[in-house]
C-alpha cells in the first residue's frame, strides 16, 4: 500500500511540475516598428527568452496582417534569435512576428511589428537640370551618372542588378533611348556620343531574380551648345599686344573626337586665314600679321554630332617692338650701351637702328638678328656727353612675311668718359675694412686685361698686379695681408679708363 501512494504521489508532481512550465512571449528587437526603406534581405531578430537548450523560435513574415498570403515565410529555428531574409519585394510592407517554443509548450506570438522595403533609387550626378555651359555643371557628350548606393540612410543591400534608361523623351520611347544594366556594386553609367544641346532624361531602378524596384522620379540634364573659354580667357576677350603666334586656349571637352577653330579678320568670319582640327584644348595662332584685328572660335564633334561654334573672341596682334633699355632720355649711359627689349614670339628677326639724329638720316648701327636674342651690346664706343637716338622693328615668319611699324624713338645721352663707360659697367670692392683679403666684383661688356694698384698715402704703390677679365660677372680675390693699418687706394686701370675705391686695412 505505501509503495502504491509513493507512486501515485510522484505522478503527481510530476504532472504538477509540467502544467507549471512557463514559456516567455519574445520581445521583437529590430528593425524597429513602422520602418521605412529597408533592404530587401534585411536581418530581423528579437531578444532571447528563458528556455531549455533546445529552445525554438517560430518565426513568420508575410505581406499580410493576417500572415496568410501566398508570400508568407513561416519558419522554426533552435536557439536563433534572428532571422536572414532575401529578395524580398521592393516596394512591399511586411508585418513579422515571433514566439518560443521549449519542451512542448509554446508561447504567445509577440507583438506584430512591420517594415516597408525601399522602392525608388536616389540620383547623384548630373544634378536635376543641370545648366547650359555654367561654370560648374557643364554637361558635354562623354558623361558619367551616377546615382547613390544609400537610400534615407541605409546602405543598399540584397540586390543583384541596378537597370538605367537615358532618352530624349520624357516618355522612354525615343529611336535614341540607351539603356545599360549594371552588376550590384557599381552605381555609375558611362555615355557617350551624345548629341550637343539636347536635352536627356534618365531614370534607374534596383532589381533581383524576384522582384523590380520603381523608376525613380527622372533627372534631366542638357549637353552643352558651345566650347566654354579657358579660365581665364587665352588670350583676354579683345587683348591688345598680343604676339603673332599667341596661344588660343578652351575648356576640355571628354568624348570628343577633336577640335575645329577658324581665326579671321572679320567678326562674321567671311575671311578665314587659318583654320584646322587639333586634338589638343588650344593652337597657336598662325597666318597673322603685325598690328591687326583678328576673331577667332571652337566647336568639337563626336561620332555622331557636330557642335555649334562658340561665341567669338577677340584679339589686337602687336604693332611695335617695346624697348626697355636704355629708357627714353636716360643720361650718363655707358659708351658701349647694351640695348634691351621686349622679346617677342611668332616673328624671324630684329632691326635695331641707333643715330645721332632724329631723322636717322645718317645710322651708326643698322642690324639684325635672329628672333632668340634678348639684346644687343655696342661694340663701338660713342662720344661722351651726346644725345643718341634708337628704335627697333619686328619681321615675322614665312607664312605670312609681314613688317611691324618702327617702335617709338627713345633718345639717351652718354656720360663723360671712364671706366664705367668703356669696359667696366660696375665695380666694388669688399670687405672694407678688410684685413686679410679684398674681392673685387666687375661687370664688363667685353673681356679685358686690368691692371689694379694699391697705393699708399705717400704715392706709393704697394701692390700691383696684372688680372684678365672675362665678358660678364668676374669676382678677383687680391691678397692684403702684407698691408699695414691704415688707408690706402685702389685704382683699377682698364684700356686708359680709371676707376678709384678707398680702401681701409685693419689689424
């Protein structure tokens, strides 16, 4: 009997103990409820309950509130507490709900939350009407679109394809429309050979094998009419003095299969005098003569178009050489002057006319040289105390042999005769006071044998040497060491001209 009533006690906890087992309602974690713009894979999970080891949760994911559409998802997992979806329908709202299972009893379902996933690509570039040849947004015949792989936030996900469509018409339906399909992981789409000043609409849309996101709302943009100037201009709109070759520049254009320009003499452009197709963004001018009026434009094409010539720039060619040196009415100028000048491109050669009147009737130089010189040392020496009168022409190349006006006449008036006005143009000597050595700088017109003397306050010289001096810089170190303190001069003898500095010894 006691043995009957400890079993049947035992049955009795035990189916106790069963009835008592509580299994807890999950709690949903994420994404959260009412979320928008979501992937089409989007990993759902819930927080974990209290269970045995083999805990299960029933998950279920449906179209429907009333999870019972052909779209429903309903699966059971151990221990898990989220779930991997994919491809799921762009577009749609899902409502998904979670309950436990352990030892079989199951929980209530929890709350019901809902997701909607994204429908509509965002667009990057070229903005929505992107302006005609602005300074920022010029759209020419190679161009890329480019749209953003994040929508409201969320990077995309879950897709396998991005579809792109560019027309003309609004409608997609034009004998022009391109349409390109582009692997998940580029958000680009290169065109090319567009046609110029046509309006483009285009549109892209995400895909999977299961469903196919909208059309986003169109973009459009505009290809450009005309070449855009260089920045700045090459040369400035209606420059002055400008050289015969002057470089004529623009803005790049991508796609383009070259360039046309045409310089004339005339704005309407009924006289042509150079015209040609380059592949570079800029020509030298050429065919141009001295002191003319010339206008100039570009266009490009493609395979398949031709664009319309841009507006017109201008631009004045030099008339004149521009002296520089000597300046007009300088005095005490050298009697071996060096002449200088504003170098000039596109031309063959010089003529530079020096005289001793005005009129040039009666020339003391009449010379020539080749374009690459920058100026042109007198080998002749001039009267000291008089007035000079010099000026300079330009000749430009073979194509179109033309002479420049004579520039304006400068007059300069010499100095009294020295060393500075024959060989050496200057002179100084450092340190001073000096101790040990003494350099002498010189600057000559020509080489030159020097004769220098250090002479005392008797007369005396104490130091005498024989140097040789090149055209151009030269630096001479002289010993002074044999020197006692005190002050002494330094006379520098060149050709009968001299020249003397005071120099101080220190011990």
């Amino acid at each position: 009997m006691k043995r009957l009533l400890s079993i049947v006690s035992l049955s009795l906890f035990a189916a106790f103990t069963m009835a008592g087992t509580v299994v807890y309602t999950p709690i949903l974690k994420s994404p959260p409820k009412d979320s928008l713009n979501q992937m089409p894979n989007i990993y759902i999970s819930w927080h974990a309950v209290a269970g045995s080891v083999g805990l299960q949760y029933n998950v279920q994911l449906d179209t429907s509130l009333n999870f019972n559409s052909p779209q429903l998802m309903d699966t059971t997992m151990t221990l898990l507490t989220g779930y991997q979806t994919h491809e799921l329908l762009f577009g749609a709202k899902y409502y998904w709900r979670v309950r436990a299972i352990d030892q079989g009893q199951t929980s209530a379902w929890s709350a019901i939350w809902d997701f909607t996933v994204f429908n509509s690509i965002t667009l990057v570039s070229p903005k929505n009407n992107s302006p005609i040849n602005s300074n920022n947004d010029t759209i020419y015949p190679y161009e890329v679109l480019i749209w953003s792989n994040v929508v409201k936030s969320h990077t995309i996900s879950g897709i396998r394809y991005y579809d792109v469509q560019v027309d003309t018409s609004l409608q997609f339906n034009s004998p022009l429309l391109k349409n390109g399909t582009i692997a998940f992981g580029t958000n680009y789409f290169r065109l090319s050979n567009l046609f110029f000043a046509t309006k483009y609409y285009w549109r892209v849309r995400a895909r999977h094998n299961l469903s196919t996101s909208a059309w986003n709302s169109p973009w459009n943009f505009k290809v450009a009419t005309y070449v855009k100037a260089a920045s700045p201009p090459q040369p400035a709109q209606n420059a002055k003095d400008q050289f015969l070759n002057v470089k004529m520049g623009w803005t790049i254009v991508k796609g383009v299969l070259g360039y046309e320009y045409q310089l004339a003499t005339d704005s309407l452009f009924n006289n042509v005098v150079a015209g040609s197709e380059v592949d570079t963004n800029f020509t030298n001018a050429s065919f141009t003569k001295f002191g003319q009026q010339y206008y100039w434009h570009v266009r490009c094409r493609t395979l398949v178009d031709t664009m319309a010539w841009c507006p017109q720039f201008a631009f004045l060619t030099i008339d004149k050489v521009v002296l520089s040196s000597p300046t007009n009415n300088a005095t005490n100028i050298s009697l071996k002057p060096t002449f200088k000048w504003t170098v000039q491109t596109g031309i063959v050669k010089y003529e530079l006319q020096l005289a001793a009147m005005q009129t040039f009737d009666s020339l003391i130089y009449d010379v020539k040289f080749n374009d690459t010189t920058k100026q042109f040392a007198s080998s002749k020496q001039l009267k000291s105390l008089a007035t000079y009168y010099w000026r300079m022409r330009v000749f430009s190349d073979s194509q179109l042999p033309d002479t420049s006006s004579w520039s304006a006449i400068w007059a300069f008036t010499t100095g009294s005769t020295g060393i500075g006005e024959n060989s050496i143009i200057a002179s100084s000597i450092y340190p001073n006071p000096a101790s040990g050595k003494v350099y002498i700088k010189l600057d000559m017109n020509e080489t030159a044998r020097m004769q220098l003397d250090v002479i005392d306050l008797l007369g005396k010289s104490v130091i005498r040497e024989e140097l040789d001096l090149a055209s151009g810089y030269n630096l001479k170190e002289i010993s002074v060491e044999s020197l006692n303190r005190g002050v002494y001069i330094m006379r520098l003898s060149i050709n009968g001209s001299v020249v003397n500095h005071k120099l101080i010894i220190e011990k």
